[in-house]
C-alpha cells in the first residue's frame, strides 16, 4: 500500500461555510493513508470532504458500504479507533471527533476494503437468509464450537478487540441536579434556558461537541438571524448561570429507578491520548427531581432496490455534511422523499453546488414549493415517484426512479442519493423503566407513552419536529420541569422561527422490492425486506420474535434507523397497524458504553475495596503469602528463601509446639456488648450458658441460626459485670453483627444492651507454644503479673505493655498448646508485632500464618470453616452437650426437629491416612472399602486436612455417618475429582494432648 | 531480654499520606489532604429509650449538644457527629496532650454519659482527614453518592455512607468547603487509593503530618 507522505488537499471541502475552523489542520489516517480535517469535523465529515466514499463491508453480505447518517444512528460507517491496546472497534465514524494523529481501519474487510474476496457471499446469499444459522448449523451439534461458530466469527466479525490492556484511565461520578435536560437542539437550549432561569439546578446533557443539535446541520433562522448563531448565544447565557452545568459529549444512555440516568462522558476521547491524570471517559449517575427529553428524531430511510449502495444517505445527513462541515459528499444529486423535507434538502444540496438532477416525491399531488424550488434549480420533479433500484459498484452510480408499482422507470445518472422518509422520535429513554411507545397515526411514527417519573418529553423527540414547535414545546417543558421542582417560574418569552410545513407521506416497505435487488431494510445486520418475508411466512411475526430470528435492530446501533421499516413491513404483511404490531423493547444503553467506564478507578486490584490488619505492612515485610479471607488479607505462610507453602507451614507449626509463635488473629470480629441486661442477652444469643461467666474470665460460645444449626463459634470475655467482649470468625463478623442488632432491635427490643463492633479499634495478636508466657512477660510493663496463678487457663486482664499502651490479654489456646491473645490499639498493632518478634529473638519465636493456624486447630479438632458450614448441628460436631437444656436461645426449638437430631446425621471423626505417602483432599467422599464408589454408599465427606508432623502423615476431619462409633476402623476417602482413593483410619477428632494438659500449664 | 526499642504509633494513613504534591502539577491544587493523626473518638450509642437522658447528661457534663440527625455539633474543642439513631462520634483533637490521650477522653465522655450510654474507643478504628480546597466537591463526587450542593449540605451537617466504596462518616466544618471524613481504618489503604486516582485531575497535596505520634510517615 503506498502511502503519500503529504496529504492532498480535501478534495470536496467547501471553499466557505461550517463550523470548522479552517485555521488549523488536523492530520490523520484512515486505512493507511494520510488525510487532512480541520477542527470541527467528525471522522465521517473529514471522509466526506476527502472524497472517500466506501467506509466498510457488511456484516454477513460484504457487501460495500459507505456513509447513512451523520450522527450516533449510523449504522455502516464502523471502524477500528487507534491501535495496539487503545484499539476499539465498532466506533461509528459519525461519532468520533476528528483529533490530530487519528488512526481509524475499516473493518470486516479482508484483504482490504476495495478487494474483499469474502464478497462471494453476496453470490452465496440466497442461502444466508433469516434463520439461516439456526437451519443450516444445526448439526452435528460438535461442530458447532469447533468449526460452525469460529468460521462465522471470522468472516463476520464486528472488528477485533485490542488484546493489551486498556492504558487509559476512567472514572464514575454522581452529579446531583433539578432539571436534567437530555439534548442541546432547540427544545433542549429553550428547556434549559426556561429552567435555569429559576434558580434550579440544571444539567444540559449534549451527546455531540457542540450544542445545537439540528441548528448546526439546517440553513434556520431564529428572531431573523442564523440559528446557529443562536444556538451560541444561547450557550453563553446558559454558561453565564452558575447553577447551570453543560456537560457536551456526554450521553445520556440509561433511565433507572428514583431520577437516576447514566451517563458517559467522553472527556478525552476527542484527542489522541487523555492528558496526565486525565481519565479517558467519567461514567455519571445523574440524580435528577425532573428529567426533560429533547433527544430528537432519527430520520427513516427509504427501503428500495441496492439501497445499500455507498452515497445512498438520509437526507438530513446530507444537509449536516454540506451546512455544518461544509463538506460535499457528492457532485450530481437524486433527492428521493416523502414529503417537503426533500425541497429544503435540495436547496440546501444546491446551495453547496451539489448539481441536483431530480427530485422524486412520493406523494401522488405535485406540491407548490417543491415545483418552486426544482424550478428555481433547474431540477426535475417527479411526483408520485419513488426510488426503484440503485446502481453501481463501490459507489452509487445511478438511480431509477419511477412509480411504487415499477411503472414510468427512468435512470438518472447520479453519484450521490439523499432519501428522506420522514423522521422518528428519539423515544429509546421513555422505555428504559417498562413504558411502551405509542403509535401515533398522524404522525406515522411511535411517539412516547408512558414516561419514567418526572420525565416530560420536548421538541422531535415528542413528534413536534417544526422549529417553532421545538422551540415552544422546550421552554414550557423546562419552565414546568423547574416548578414542579419546586422553583417559581417566570414567564417564558419564545424567539421567533418559521414553521417547517410537515406535509409528508410515508413509505412502507415491500415485501419484495419492485425494481429488483436487495432491499435492506437494517444495514448493520444486512437485514432485508425478503428476510422480514420469511420471517412471516415461517410464522416468527411477534416482534420480538422477528428481531431474534431475522437480527433485525440487534449490535450496535439497536435497529435506530431500521426498527421502523421492519416492524412497518412485519405489521404490514400481518394486516395489522404498526402501532399494533408493537415495538421491541428499547433497553439501556442507548449507544455502546464502555464497561471501564463503568467500572471507572475499581479495576485489577482496586476492583473491591481490600481490609488490612494494622500489622499489614510488618507481615509483608517478613515475606507473608497472603490469602483472601473476605475482605480481608490475611498472612498465609512466611517462606523462608527455598520453602514452599508446606515446608514453611511445617517449620512454624515445629516452632510453635516447640517454643513460641505469633500470628495476626486482629481480622476476627469483635463486638462489644454492654448494659444491665448483656449476660441475660448472650445467654439468649448463645446456645450455651454465659451469665454465669465471672468477671476476668472467657469462655468458649458457640451459636446457633434460627434454624437451629450452628451459625458460629468464637470466645466470650466478661470485663466487667455489664460488659462482655465477644469475637467471632473473620468470615462471620458482618453477618453475627447483624444478627445481635435484629436480636436486639426486634426481638427483645426491651433488653437495656447496646451492641457495638469493636474489630477495627484493635490489634490482636495469638501468642502461643510452650514459652509464650515468657514473651508475654517481657513485653509487659513492671508490675504486671501474667503468671499462671494470676492469670490461669481462660482468663482475662487488662495489660499494659510497652510503656504505657493499654492492652488486652486473654488466656485462650486454638492451637492446643500455652497461648495468649494479645490484643492492642489498632494503632500499636504494627509496634505490638515487631515487638514480640524483637523480645522472642532468643525464645526462637517465628511468625505463622493462616495454614499452620489451620494445621494446629486441625490436630486439636476444632471446628472451622469446613465443619461450620451452615448444614451442621452442634450434635454433628460433638457439641451436644454445650446447647444449655436450662434456658432458652435462638435456634433451641429448631435444632429439635426430626432431622436435625437423627442419629444417622454425620458426625465429627478425624483420621488419619494409613499409609505415610498418601495425600488426602478436602471434599473427598467416605466409602466402604469394599463398597463401589456410589452416591448409595456415600458415608460421608472429608472437610479438612493436614499434614501432622507429629503423625508423619495426612490427618484430618469429616463428617460421617455413625463416624464417632467407627473409630479404629478403615474406609476409603475418595476422591473422583482430583482421582485420589486413598484408605484412612478413623478415629476421635484430637490428635495433639487429648487431655489439654498443655494449654492448661 | 528484650532490646531497647522505641516502638511508634502508626496511623490509619501512616505510610500513604506521605506529604507532597501529588497528581497534576500544574496551578494551584484543586484538592488539600490533611491527615488528623490526634483525634481520640468516642462511640456513644443510647442505651434503649434514654436517647434524651443521653443528650442532657452530655450537654449538663461538657456542654455539648449532642446533634440532630445527619448534623455535627461543637463545643471548645469537641465535636460530636450523628451516625445514626442515637448513635454519635464524639470527638476531640488532643493534640500535644501526651502519648496515650484516647483513654482518658473516652473515659470522660463515658463518664459523662453516666449509665446511659455505651461508649466505646474508637480512636483507633478510624482514620480522619480534613479535606479542602477548590475542587473538593468534585472529588468527592466520584466517589460519594451524596449531594454535597451548598443548596443540600452544609457546615454542620454530617453522613454515615459509602464513599469510593468504603464506609465513612463525613461532615462538613466549614463553608470553604472543608470536609472532616473519618475511614474504617482497614480500609484506609482503598480509600487512599481512590482519593488520590479522585484528586489527581485536578492535583492533590497532602500536607505535612501535625503530630510527632503520627510516627514514620
């Protein structure tokens, strides 16, 4: 491909007018070759003005495609934005802000655009009709992922996503306001101006970069100067009210509950990279106490023969290019239209020296003005005319024209087709909350039905497309919008404009297009009238069904300019009124938004928000592994340099049995429970007996749901006769505040007790193996006494240590050996921790993490995550006799059902494997050992394991049918997942000082 | 034995708020962080039905209106802000007031409230940070769901809500703005990393630490 090192001039720029500025030059590159745009221009407006006319291939078809629209509707101008991981494809070219260094690829092309050998299909087309995947993939079903679905991606993909990851910025944002204004057109600038001069808060929404709306693509005049004038002179009266915000090239693609509406803002997408700090797009909640849609009208083509054909283009698109961009996308003119939209489109054509060569009208009577406008041009006019067929390969070379039946056919040579079929309100955000459009006969068009709480509806988007009628319509609904926003409304003055007469007819498509070809009807999805056909004959005719089996109005652009055609067609062939016929369901989001946006500053490991312990960063400075256990991030394991996971559990569960060890314990929840009535309330919230705790004492608590199996476990201190400190696990904490509050709140909301989450004011450290009360002692200020005596098994005591911090201690072991938990102000934990390691040097202390915490509790029995799972009860895990028969407790009751006390429930068991070497999972399955392995003889399952270096070998816990009367005997732990059958011996869930004399010591 | 070691207090933001000028360079800094490393906090929650009792004993005591809902109140150097019903922050800036104030501040608080009331420390559980600056508002928007309009919120009015995510209680000290907002310590790192992606558009300083016990950084 060779590639001029200078573009040439734009050769279809027109030498005056539009809004560009012609000062500056903005240099860019379509499909490899150079271009020149000035600022102002969109990345189709600077195509149009260089002279390129195919911008793509079709979706299924390949067949040539150039420019329909000139705004976010278009359908065929879709390229690859940028390269390399800013790469995005489906970027409709009408929409992209010309920047300087603009790269953009034509897609769904290969190998390039002028030479697409995939065009065969256009050859192959009759059997590419609608249902065509579902009749001929059908089978054998294999295929289809392997050959059926990659073939069909390949040849009809919508551009390749960029395989990077995305360098850019986003962010989202909530902007509060009165009166949220969706469109800067006509009817929105007078809403705005209406409302903003009440004093309300007010947010003009533009999806464009420039406000006006039609203003900037129509030659109008309001109070007898150019509305585009106006329209800026508008804008500094809105910029000049400080409660007033404009937010341009921002879309407003979603309606949801309460005055909500998403938002996109493309804040840098206008320049090749975003600033430093700048993100590339903020995605706005926009809570809003009056909505007013002023979104317009897209306008409706005109289904013919070859209408697809490159420079066959809405009219109003033509009118944009010519009078906004001053850019001429062509030379010699067919003006097709339904109404006296098509005499304003070829003055408007002729004004930018576009030789107009006919005009057809379809209306049957000859209209007054068009004939003064063909003759004032020089043009033909053909009344009763419609286009008939297109010509021409790469670009439109000529048109036929004639009447609806085919008669009176005559051929213009042309290179440029403009069609107008009258326009359809911009309805898509009155559905988003469930409403339904409404037909509306007179103006041949759905019109909005129910609207969304405090929307009202503005301009062409409510079907009042005439200048005056925007204008008007805009001012009231502002005003109105504001008042019932609760602001005083002054009188609304509204500029004077012409009205546009409407006169017009409407064009349904055929079945079968008269002049021969294909007449498509959704240029996205190649979608054609014969498709809408055979979805009729084969009986898919609920709209809803046409769209899924035809694709119609489906990808990117949602059917914006084909929806109406299909349905008319559909009702049409159905005998029934478009307006019976129904719509589709218009969906958020209204054009494609970007999920970073959506995500904005919460992405990789920002995602969700991380909870650290206060002794985080000394832990990471050991060389902690660390594990997500919720929110949290808690030490695994301490590698030493060579070590992995399970030699360095090894080593610190050696160290810890042997001498002493410290592991963080601060993620486990802790609630602070206080007033006359605690003790009577824990007595209530736990199934065992707390009230009789004295004061400097814990004891363990175990707790039940409602429905009477275990909730959770966790520890009970009393400090003082009103005053209990319980915790609970990491995992629970939320979930068992939140059950004390419900508790307390609703279901004795007499108990004089407040409870009051205490997790985050503290530090909390395990301090536990044979030499942990030395440790402990050395860090503890003169006179504190943590002797056994002072201090025994299950204790309790205020400690200060470090000169001065007030400190918590309590006597309480999980690992089964002499241990403490040491608990200090959050903000001494980080000091606590690099403390005791300093202190335990020549005690040999070592730092553990979660794994060989979990070995520990393992060879101790205790029950943890595996065991408290939600489906066990306390009988289940050898805690019967803790469930107080004395008193009541929430899930006493419960947990006396049937079922929840069969004696054939699964037990707590441990075991041990039987030979050395074995490894045993979690989640295996007990067996017989002579038994197959069937869900019949299932006995039960594996919950935890561990390597226990006093038993050289895996031990673990399960739960299993009659397991406490099997210990001693053999089964299998089987394994289907992971292929593991290994044989275990049963026995009681204590491996480690049965006795407990240790952590009696 | 153990080796003579001084150990420092940390802060919720010890280690992420390091002073300095942070994001865009350029012009004046749209957003102005300082980090309160001294505020003691005590929880106060009503006991059942003494709501009332509450706020007499309080106001009798230290001469503190405890507030409406979703207000601050002050008085000398206490502030108390709502969190909900009968539920307040009370708190007071100890600044230069010795190596462990907390203790005796939530003592009086609790003492204040004679029986009424349970009062907890909270000093620790929270981080606090004083925001200012021009672009404050539009920082905060991006994270915090809350209208912060002059016309919505003002000086003396108070939030217990999600911003970027994570659970603050917010008020407002000033009509500069100024913003105190008080972060779930576990999560200051989360916030941290918010606020700075937040401010950085519009540049962000973070100034120097008010008080040696802030420890390293």
């Amino acid at each position: 491909m060779t590639t001029p090192q200078r573009p040439l001039p734009a050769s279809h720029r027109l030498s005056a007018g539009g809004l560009i500025d012609r000062s500056a030059r903005v240099a860019f590159r379509f499909d490899g070759i150079a271009y020149e745009g000035h600022p102002g221009d969109t990345l189709a407006s600077a195509l149009v003005a260089n002279g390129v006319r195919l911008v793509g291939r079709s979706f299924k078809y390949h067949r040539p495609r150039g420019l329909l629209a000139a705004g976010p509707e278009e359908p065929n101008g879709l390229v690859e934005l940028r390269d390399g991981a800013r790469r995005e494809p489906n970027t409709r070219a009408t929409a992209v802000e010309l920047f300087d260094g603009l790269t953009a690829t034509s897609q769904n092309r290969w190998p390039s655009l002028r030479l697409d050998l995939l065009g065969i299909n256009q050859i192959a087309a009759p059997l590419l009709g609608a249902g065509f995947y579902y009749k001929t993939f059908m089978w054998p079903a294999a295929f289809w992922e392997k050959l059926y679905e990659p073939l069909i991606r390949r040849a009809a993909g919508l551009g390749r996503a960029p395989i990077g990851p995305d360098p850019d910025r986003y962010e989202t944002a909530t902007a509060h306001c009165d009166v949220l204004v969706v469109g800067s057109g006509p009817a929105g600038l007078m809403a705005a101006l209406t409302a903003g001069r009440t004093g309300a808060r007010v947010i003009l929404a533009e999806d464009d970069f420039v406000l006006g709306g039609r203003l900037l693509a129509d030659d109008l005049e309001i109070e007898g100067r150019p509305a585009r004038d106006w329209a800026g002179a508008m804008q500094a009266k809105l910029e000049a009210m400080p409660e007033v915000r404009i937010l341009r090239r921002t879309t407003v693609f979603g309606v949801f509950d309460h005055g909500s509406y998403g938002a996109v803002e493309r804040v840098a997408d206008h320049v090749g990279q975003p600033g430093p700090h700048q993100p590339r797009q903020r995605a706005w909640q926009i809570v809003a106490k009056r909505s007013v849609l002023c979104a317009g009208a897209l306008e409706r083509p005109i289904v013919f023969g070859d209408n697809d054909r490159p420079n066959v283009m809405l009219a109003g698109a033509a009118r944009s290019y010519v009078n906004r961009f001053a850019a001429r996308p062509g030379d010699r003119a067919v003006v097709a239209t339904t109404g006296e939209d098509g005499g304003r489109t070829a003055l408007a054509l002729q004004r930018a020296g576009i030789n107009v060569i006919a005009i057809a009208d379809a209306r049957a009577e000859v209209s007054r003005s068009l004939q003064v406008i063909a003759d004032h041009a020089g043009t033909r006019l053909l009344a009763g005319s419609v286009p008939l067929r297109a010509h021409g390969h790469g670009c439109v070379q000529a048109v036929d024209l004639g009447r609806p039946d085919g008669s009176g056919r005559q051929t213009f040579d042309c290179d440029l087709v403009v069609m107008s079929n009258g326009w359809v309100p911009t309805v898509h955000l009155t559905s988003h909350l469930g409403g339904k459009p409404a037909w509306d006969a007179m103006a041949g068009a759905f019109l909005p039905g129910t609207l969304p709480p405090g929307m009202a509806v503005a301009g062409a988007a409510a079907g009042r497309l005439s200048l005056d009628e925007c204008l008007t319509s805009g001012a009231f609904a502002g005003l109105e919008a504001a008042t019932a926003a609760g602001f005083d409304g002054t009188a609304v003055e509204v500029p004077r404009a012409t009205r546009e007469d409407q006169d017009r007819v409407a064009l349904v498509p055929t079945p079968k297009p008269v002049g021969g070809g294909k007449a498509f009807i959704d240029f996205q999805n190649d979608v054609t009238s014969a498709d809408i056909a055979i979805a009729h004959r084969e009986a898919f005719r609920s709209v809803e069904h046409l769209k899924r089996y035809t694709t119609l109005g489906m990808a990117t652009d949602q059917g914006k300019t084909s929806n109406l055609n299909g349905l008319a067609l559909m009702a049409a062939l159905s005998g029934k009124t478009p307006g019976e016929a129904g719509t589709t369901t218009f969906r958020p989001p209204y054009t494609p938004v970007a999920i970073g946006a959506l995500a904005g500053v919460h992405t990789g490991k920002a995602f969700k928000p991380t909870r650290l312990t206060p002794a985080h960063g000394w832990a990471r400075e050991q060389g902690a592994v660390f594990v997500e256990v919720g929110p949290w991030l808690r030490a695994g394991w301490f590698p030493k340099a060579g070590e992995d996971w399970l030699a360095a559990c090894n080593r610190e569960v050696a160290a810890v049995r042997a001498g002493v060890g410290i592991c963080d314990v601060s993620t486990l929840g802790k609630i602070d429970v206080q007033g006359p009535d605690a003790a009577l309330f824990l007595d209530r919230i736990y199934a065992n007996t707390v009230s009789t705790l004295p004061v400097g004492k814990v004891r363990y608590g175990l707790m039940l749901r409602e429905d009477g199996f275990v909730f959770d476990d966790g520890t009970v201190a009393r400090l003082g006769p009103e005053h209990f400190l319980v915790t609970t696990t990491t995992a629970n904490a939320a979930a068992v505040l939140g059950h004390m509050e419900h508790a307390l709140q609703w279901t004795w909301p007499t108990l004089d007790v407040t409870v009051v989450s205490a997790t985050e004011q503290w530090a909390q450290f395990a301090v536990a193996g044979p030499r942990s009360r030395q440790l402990v002692a050395r860090l503890a200020d003169p006179g504190q006494d943590v002797s056994n005596e002072a201090l025994p098994f299950m204790g309790a005591m205020p400690l200060s240590l470090l000169g001065g911090v007030p400190g918590r201690l309590f006597r309480i072991s999980f690992s089964g050996e002499l241990a403490y938990e040491l608990g200090v102000p959050s903000s001494w934990g980080d000091a606590l921790a690099r403390a005791l390691m300093g202190a335990g040097r020549d005690l040999g202390v070592v730092a553990y993490g979660l794994e060989a915490m979990n070995v520990m509790r393992v060879e101790k029995g205790h029950p943890a995550g595996g065991e408290l799972n939600g489906q066990t009860t306390a009988a289940d895990l050898g805690m019967g006799r803790l469930v107080s028969p004395k008193k009541d407790c929430v899930g006493r009751v419960m947990a006396t059902r049937p079922a929840l006390v069969d004696p054939q429930r699964p037990a707590l068991v441990g075991f041990r494997a039987v030979d050395a070497k074995d490894t045993v999972t979690a989640g295996a399955h007990f067996i017989d050992v002579d038994a197959p392995a069937t869900t019949a003889n299932d006995l039960g399952h594996v919950t935890s394991v561990a390597y226990s270096q006093g038993e050289g070998r895996w031990i673990g816990l399960g739960l299993m049918k009659d397991g406490p009367r099997r210990h001693g005997q053999r089964v299998r732990a089987w394994d289907g997942v992971r292929g593991r059958d290994v044989l275990v011996e049963l026995c009681p869930p204590c491996f480690v000082d049965p006795a407990g004399d240790r952590m009696r010591g | 034995m153990a080796e003579h070691i001084t150990f420092s207090r940390r802060g919720a933001f010890a280690g992420l708020a390091l002073p300095g000028r942070f994001g865009q360079a350029e012009g004046p800094a749209g957003l102005t962080v300082a980090v309160r490393t001294t505020v003691a906090i005590a929880q106060v929650v009503a006991r059942p039905g003494r709501t009332d009792e509450v706020s007499s004993a309080v106001a009798a005591a230290m001469g503190l209106t405890l507030p409406a809902p979703l207000r601050v109140s002050a008085a000398g150097p206490v502030v108390a802000a709502w969190t909900g019903p009968g539920r307040w922050l009370v708190m007071q800036d100890e600044a230069g007031s010795g190596p462990y104030p907390a203790g005796s501040f939530v003592g009086r608080v609790a003492e204040a409230c004679r029986g009424a009331a349970s009062v907890t420390d909270q000093t620790d559980a929270q981080g606090v940070l004083r925001l200012s600056g021009p672009r404050t508002r539009d920082v905060l928007a991006k994270g915090l769901a809350l209208d912060l309009h002059p016309r919505a919120f003002r000086a003396g009015m108070a939030a217990s809500t999600l911003c970027g995510m994570v659970e603050v209680t917010l008020w407002q000290t000033d009509d500069t703005p100024t913003y105190d907002v008080a972060v779930m310590r576990g999560y200051a790192g989360s916030f941290w990393h918010w606020l700075g992606e937040s401010a950085a558009e519009y540049g962000l300083v973070v100034a120097p630490q008010d008080d040696a016990r802030a420890g390293a950084g």
